[in-house]
C-alpha cells in the first residue's frame, strides 16, 4: 500500500481498489469482467495484507449479495462490475437500499447494450444507475475524471454508503479504468471514515432499533452479532421486522427518499471551470469532461467566452447550482458518450429555454476537443439566428 505523500504512477482501477482499502473497505465479492477486472486483481492481491477478504464468486448475482450479507455483518463491502454485471445486480441493489445496507457497486462502463464493445468506452449506464431496480428509491451515484480523483471519490463513496445507509454507485469508464497518471497520494481527512457502531452506545437492556430515523437519516449500523436485529426486503417497521400496512409502506418509503432528498447540498459534488463570464455553457462529466476542459482553454485563447460544467455526483444530480448557471448564458452544450441521457436532464432543467444543443458519440471513441470546438462554432452561429 501507498502512503500519503508517495508520488505514484497508477491505474485508474488499481487507484479504485487502493482508495476503498483507504476507506476501510475489507470484504471484495465479485466476478471478472472488461474493463473492471483489474479492481479484482488488485483487491485480491492487498486486502488479505490488512486482514480483508477477496471472493470470486460464482457470477455478478451472488457477488453483489455477498457485499450485502459482509456489510451487515459489520465489513465494509464493495463489488466491480461493467454494464452487463450491473445490468444483473440490479435486484440486490434494490434490496440493499430496502434494507438501508452501506455498500459500494463500481461499474465500469463499457460500449452497450448486450456484450457491446467490452474494450471500448461508454457513458451508457447512466440512467441504469439511477432507475435500473425495480421499485421507487433514490440512489448517490459519483462519476470522477481523474485517476487521482477516482482514488479521492471512492473514499467519499464509502463515506457516504455509511452516512446515509444505502448503496453507492460508483461509476468509471473503460478509460478512466486502464489509464495511467501520476500524482501524488493524499491525505484524508479521518472524519470520512466512519465506523460502525460498537454496541458500547446502547445502554444497559436497550434495544436497537436498527431502521429508526433520526434527523432525517437513519441511525447508524451495528454489525450482526453486537445486537439482535431482523433483516428483510418487505415493508418493514423500525425494528426490521415485516409490517405490510399501507400506513408503514407509505412512512418507509418516503423515509428512504426524505434521507437523500433532504441532504442534496452535502451529497452534491461539482466542479465549474470558467463559468464566471461564460456565453456558452459545455455540460460534460466523467472522461468526457477531460475533452471538454481542453476544449474550453481552446476556446477562450480565441477569445470566445466558454465555460464547463461537470457534475461529480450524477445521481442526485447538482440541479440547484445549473439552473443558477442557465440564467447567466446564452446556449448550452451538453457532451457525452451516449445517446442523450443527461441531455434530457439538462433540458428538463433548461426553463428559460436557453438554446440547447447535444454533442453525442456511441462508437467507443472519445469525442476530442476539436469536435467540441466544432460544435460551438456551429452553436455560435445558431445563436446568432436563435
């Protein structure tokens, strides 16, 4: 394992494995696939050092619920995957936000549908991210650019599994997963890595109540065996055991959204670049946003007045802040290697009906800085006759 201050040379998988350990990560199941296989390499080459445990499990099915029965069981758990796994996870996603059970699914997206482009790259799970399980449920999705952010973001993943009780996505790309780039290994703020709770905090004969809400989140996890608590994925009361009324059904279920819902502001994570004078505005996230920020040091040397807007965490997505943004502009481009999923976000957003254009690319290739710059030459050009 790296220590703080070490500059290194990493991959972007390998940087995803080594921040969840970081993050106190112990327990890995899952099945090899392009492009995330390194993640399982890596995990079943270092956890056993710090007294974790690596699983190859049978398939992506048994592999995300062995991270659900290991978080519970007081490990912090994850799983990698890539879009035909995650397709397969989906119902133990579901479960695991029932059953408000911290744990982290990477997916690194490769070329879709079906087995797709395994060696290619695309940003086509975004929408699966968020609606992909069955059921009406929020998610927390975070999507970095860099391999030292992804290093960075894993941690945060964690952390935010743990404060809030429920599965975190953690999406990559298959270029973000074989890169390579060098920086300099950070130091982490301790208050990101949150413990469990030991069983000291209970008083004497005090029962805990294991899916009670308290200020808006539900109170922390106890691992199985410090205290007795039931677990299932029905309608279920404060003390996990099943109550199928309408009334319950009605509290839990807006009790798992009001627990998202309510803390946008600390779940959100954004960068903007140059927005202060922006006329055009480029929308662009993961990989993509690489493209995007070159283009926008490009344009500005041409003297043209752009500027980037790359939401970190996708799911809930930065809506507050975008739509300040949308009042300052004058056109939008939204850039991403798929068909439009968060262009019709961002049009769902765009009140004022700025002039919107997306700039989108399905063939496994990143779309490079001069086919953005194209673009906002022909969208300057519109907005001349807009």
């Amino acid at each position: 394992m790296n220590k703080v201050g070490d500059y290194v040379l990493m991959q972007g998988d390998k940087a995803c494995a080594l921040g969840a350990i970081k993050a106190g990560c112990r327990f890995f199941g899952g099945y090899p696939i392009t492009p995330a296989t390194e993640i399982a390499e890596t995990m079943a080459e270092e956890l056993p050092k710090v007294g974790g445990k690596f699983i190859q499990m049978e398939d992506e099915i048994a592999s995300a619920c062995s991270i659900i029965g290991a978080s519970l069981s007081g490990a912090k758990s994850m799983t990698a995957t890539s879009g035909p796994g995650f397709s397969l996870m989906q119902e133990a996603i579901g479960y695991a936000a029932m059953t408000e059970t911290p744990c982290v699914f990477v997916n690194v997206m490769r070329g879709g549908p079906s087995t797709g482009m395994p060696t290619r790259i695309s940003q086509g799970d975004i929408m699966q991210a968020k609606w992909g399980t069955h059921g009406d449920h929020p998610i927390i999705a975070l999507y970095p650019s860099t391999v030292k952010e992804t290093y960075i973001m894993i941690i945060k993943a964690f952390f935010l599994a743990e404060r809030f009780r429920t599965p975190v996505i953690f999406l990559m790309d298959e270029t973000l997963g074989h890169m390579r780039e060098s920086f300099e290994i950070p130091e982490i703020d301790s208050k990101y890595i949150l413990p469990r709770l030991s069983g000291e905090e209970l008083e004497d004969e005090e029962i805990y109540h294991p899916f009670e809400s308290i200020n808006d989140t539900t109170t922390p996890l106890m691992s199985m065996g410090k205290s007795r608590f039931h677990v299932s994925g029905l309608v279920h009361d404060e003390t996990g055991f099943p109550m199928g009324s309408s009334n319950m059904a009605d509290k839990l279920l807006r009790q798992l959204d009001k627990k998202i819902r309510m803390h946008r502001d600390e779940i959100t994570a954004y960068e903007e670049y140059m927005t202060e004078d922006a006329e055009i505005l480029i929308v662009a996230y993961g990989t993509a946003a690489r493209a995007a920020k070159r283009a926008v040091k490009l344009a500005r040397v041409d003297g043209m007045k752009i500027g980037l807007f790359r939401p970190i965490t996708i799911w809930p997505f930065p809506n507050t802040r975008l739509v300040k943004l949308l009042q300052n502009v004058d056109a939008v481009l939204v850039a991403e290697l798929n068909l439009g999923q968060i262009f019709q976000e961002v049009s769902r957003l765009n009140k004022q009906q700025k002039l919107l254009r997306l700039l989108s690319r399905v063939d496994g290739s990143l779309i490079p800085p001069e086919q953005i710059l194209e673009a906002i030459t022909e969208l300057r050009i519109e907005l001349d006759e807009y």
